[in-house]
C-alpha cells in the first residue's frame, strides 16, 4: 500500500508516518499544503491518501478540495480525510462525492491505533470508514427530514453502523444480533426512507447520503 499524506501540523504529519512505516506501510511522501500535496500524487501515483480538512492557505475547507481534485487526477484513488472536530458540510460533500473508497476520521482516532489501522485498510480495499462521532452528530442535528422520524431505535443504530461503511456481519457482531436480525432491519430502513429497488442507485448508500445531505442543506 503506498500512501501519501497531507497535513501541515509537522508533529501530527511525521507521527503519522512513523506509526504507518512501523506497520510495514509504504509512505512514499508526505505534504504540507494542497500544492505539494498534488505534486506528490502526480509523481507517486499512491494507492491512499491521507489528508487534513483544513490546511493553508486558509484553513478552511483546502483539505476537501484538494482531495476531490487527487481523486480527479487520480481515479481510484482511496482518499482518508482527518479532521478535528465535526464539520457537518465538508461530512456531507465528501460522500456526495460518492462512498466507495472514502473516509472520515476524526484526529483523536489517530491515538486508537487499532481502530485507525482498520479504517485505513477499509478504505483502501474499496469500502467506506465514517467516524462514529461523525455519523453520532449528523443522525441527532436538526433532523428535519420526517422520513428519518419513522426509523425505530434499532434501525437507527442500524444506519448508523452502515454509514460507519460496516457490511451487515460486521454490524450483527457489534449489536449482538444475528444477520437475518440485520437483513430484516435494512428492508425496513429502505422502506421507511422511500428507496426502491433500482439498478442505478446503492440503496445502502442512498440511505447514509439521504440524511447526511438533509443535515447539510438545514445546518
């Protein structure tokens, strides 16, 4: 896996890429802005990238940006945002960009070794990683949308697992169900959310990018 990660605090950019080395990872370069950071995507060519929301020169949504345009350049590419706290609007463009090979971590994961290691490996084989506090926060603000109303306490813990990018066995494990349990409640999930059967849309997806853009739209 050659990885290639961009962020400008230099104690949190180098740590990184010590804990991924220690691993046997390949970090191929790392950045400090979005500039070097598509030059390193250019000459490395990396299977992943790792990069912060929010670097210079303004610090607000570059990170994002530069992500989008890696993913332009470079078409597969498996891209793990890093940011500080939950920033439900970038949250929300970064999967309407599509989920396949995405994530969102929150920093403080970094420390949770294990759970941070999963997540990158997730999404480098083609799946989808959201924080959990990430899909937390988005599942109980503002909540406009009366379609999500319908969900019972267990569909929603359901939704919740799904846009964490979890498969159905793993989501049985983590509620202690058994996976016809899970099956049943992601029927219901799409039959509350009004999402057809369809050959051009993931349902599964469909139904974390419904209330993800209903939270962006009313923040």
């Amino acid at each position: 896996m050659r990885i290639v990660i961009a962020e400008d605090d230099a104690l949190l950019r180098e740590g990184l890429a010590l804990l991924l080395r220690a691993e046997s990872l390949d970090v191929v370069a790392t950045a400090e802005d979005p500039g070097g950071f598509l030059d390193a995507v250019d000459a490395q060519r990396p299977d992943v990238a790792i990069v912060d929301v929010r670097m210079p020169p303004t610090h607000t949504d570059e990170g994002i940006t530069a992500a989008v345009e890696a993913r332009r350049r470079l078409p597969g590419l498996a891209v793990l945002v890093l940011s500080a706290y939950v920033e439900q609007a970038f949250a929300g463009d970064l999967l309407a960009q599509g989920s396949a090979r995405l994530g969102y971590l929150l920093k403080e994961r970094v420390g949770r070794v294990e759970e941070f290691l999963e997540a990158l490996y997730r999404v480098a084989d083609g799946g989808t990683a959201i924080d959990p506090e990430v899909v937390a926060q988005l599942l109980t603000r503002g909540r406009p949308d009366t379609r999500l109303e319908r969900l019972s306490p267990r569909e929603r813990d359901v939704l919740a697992l799904m846009a964490e990018g979890l498969g159905n066995a793993a989501i049985a494990e983590r509620l202690v169900v058994s996976d016809g349990a899970v099956h049943k409640h992601i029927r219901n999930i799409f039959a509350k959310l009004d999402l057809p059967p369809t050959d051009r849309t993931d349902r599964r997806v469909a139904a974390v990018l419904h209330f993800l853009e209903d939270t962006r739209r009313r923040g």
